[in-house]
C-alpha cells in the first residue's frame, strides 16, 4: 500500500512540474537546504489527492466542483515546489507585484464588496481598475439573491444597476480595455454577478473560498490561466 501511495504521489508530483510555463528557464541547482517544512505540506498534499482516485473510480472523472477542489490543490502544490526550486535556484523568485500588476492590468475588474476591493490592493491590483458593483448586473436577479426583498425597492435597485454599467462602460474607455475579469467569492452573490458578467461581457472568471486570505503567488497563477 505504502508502494502504490509513493508512486501515486510521484505521478502527480511530475504532472505538476510538467505543467509549468513552457518559457520558464530551468537552471542547474546551486547548493542550498531542503526546508523540510514544506516538502512535508507538498508530500501531505499530494498524499490527500490520492482520495480523489478512489473516489473517482472507475473513470477518474471529475465534476465541475469536484474539478475545482483538485485543481486548487495541484495550485497549492505548485506554489511550494516554487519556493524549494527558488531556494536551490532552479528558478527565478518573480517579482511578485510587478507580475500581477502587467497582468492584472489588461481588465477592468469586477467585484462585489468593498473590501475585496481592499483586498486585490494589497496584491498590487491597480485599484482604479477594480468596480465594486453592489448589486447584481440584473434586477430580476436581485430576487434570486433576496426572494424577500419588497418590488417597490426594485425600482431603485434598477437605477443603480444602470449607473453601475455606465461605470462599466465608462471604465473600459478610460482605460481602453474592452476585457473583463470577476474576482469574486464562491457565495450566492457572487455566482450571479460572474454568471451575468459572462453573458454581458464575455468575462473571465476567478471564483475562490477567501479573497483576503489568498496569497500574491495564487492570485498571480489564477491570472495567468487565462
């Protein structure tokens, strides 16, 4: 058992290697100290993947939310064989900011909260390309979100919608981008706005579990699957 565990985990560990940036320059390895702490999280993580074989037997298919748990992992794993390779200088340490600043940059970014505004700005995000909508980009959707909410605050909430797509627009000349990215979390709200955002707008989504929790080299890898 221990046999087949070891050689579960080395499979996916080469598959995550595999999967990096075909332009990235690997060098040769320096001297350097394996920091044990983190090989151990990377061995941990990869060993709590070996359930989703099991419970994806026999075709080893994934459902979307199923998909999106695994995949979060492997991006979890990668991350820290980052900080190892950069430790023995196999790769290079990104300048973190730089990276997802030129990246970020390329979108007029939609979000649902204040904070989460706040949020990307510590991530280096520009915070004037960040639109805090607060309210969804539909009025009917506004009853999915709140089945309670009276139909003569509707009317309201309509205007606030159409100055909110104003903003939009407005945004996308000002800064002559037409591409629209929704950084939201994984709640009701959120779904909406990143679910109406792609019928509008064509947009791209990043939907995580905690926006302030998530770290500059996570945001950086989901901006850079698009």
């Amino acid at each position: 058992m221990d046999k087949l565990r070891y050689k579960q985990a080395q499979i996916l560990l080469e598959k995550a290697i595999k999967s990096k940036k075909p332009q990235e320059i690997l060098k040769k390895p320096h001297t350097g100290k394996i920091n044990s702490q983190i090989l151990r999280e990377i061995l941990n993580k990869l060993i709590d993947l070996e359930e989703f074989l099991y419970t994806s037997r026999p075709t080893h298919f994934l459902e979307q939310e199923e998909a999106q748990d695994f995949c979060d992992q492997i991006i979890i794993i990668r991350n820290k064989l980052d900080e190892i390779l950069v430790d023995f200088g196999v790769i290079e340490q990104l300048n973190l900011e730089e990276e997802i600043k030129n990246l970020s940059g390329k979108y007029l970014i939609l979000t649902t909260k204040s904070n989460f505004k706040k949020a990307m700005n510590k991530l280096s995000v520009d915070p004037q390309r960040v639109l805090v909508t607060g309210v969804p980009l539909q009025v009917e959707d506004m009853k999915i979100i709140n089945p309670k909410i009276p139909d003569s605050a509707l009317e309201s909430i309509e205007k606030k919608i159409s100055h909110v797509k104003n903003d939009i627009k407005r945004k996308k000349k000002q800064f002559e981008i037409e591409q629209v990215l929704v950084v939201v979390e994984k709640d009701k709200t959120g779904e909406i706005l990143a679910k109406r955002a792609q019928e509008i707008y064509d947009a791209q989504i990043i939907s995580v579990e905690s926006i302030k929790d998530i770290s500059p080299g996570e945001f950086l890898k989901l901006l850079s699957e698009f």
